[in-house]
C-alpha cells in the first residue's frame, strides 16, 4: 500500500486514457487519484471508497488495454 505511488499510476491512467478516448477510465482515475491525495493529507473515508472502487478501475483499465492492443495490431496488419 504505497499510497503516494498510487496516486501517481492513477495520475498517469487519467491522462494516457484520456489521450486514447478513454474518458470513463480517465474519469474514474481522476477520481482515485483525487481520493489517494486526500488519503494522503489524512482522509480516512477516502481509503474506503478507493478500496471499494480500485477493482472496477483495473477492470476497465484492463479492457481498455486490450482493446488498445487490438485496434494496434489491426493497424500493424
């Protein structure tokens, strides 16, 4: 649980998605790392809803690359 590196993939997620078309992901990214900086600044309600929300994140996260992985390979062609 390395908090302010948490904060820093979500950061990353939010942005590189974002740059794909991906506003859900970037959306709900933003809204992990908003939760993991108010974490770290001593929020403890905000740990809940990361610990709650993290699976789906990684879920779409995990579409997203492979849907990413798809139309690159399909270009490759």
């Amino acid at each position: 649980e390395k908090w302010s590196d948490f904060v820093t993939f979500m950061h990353s997620v939010k942005s590189t998605s974002l740059n794909i078309g991906g506003v859900k992901l970037s959306n709900m990214a933003a809204e992990m790392e908003k939760r993991g900086k108010a974490y770290l600044n001593g929020s403890n309600e905000d740990l809940g809803y990361i610990k709650d929300n993290y699976q789906e994140v990684m879920k779409l996260y995990e579409a997203t690359l492979q849907e990413a992985k798809a139309i690159r390979d399909a270009m490759l062609q």
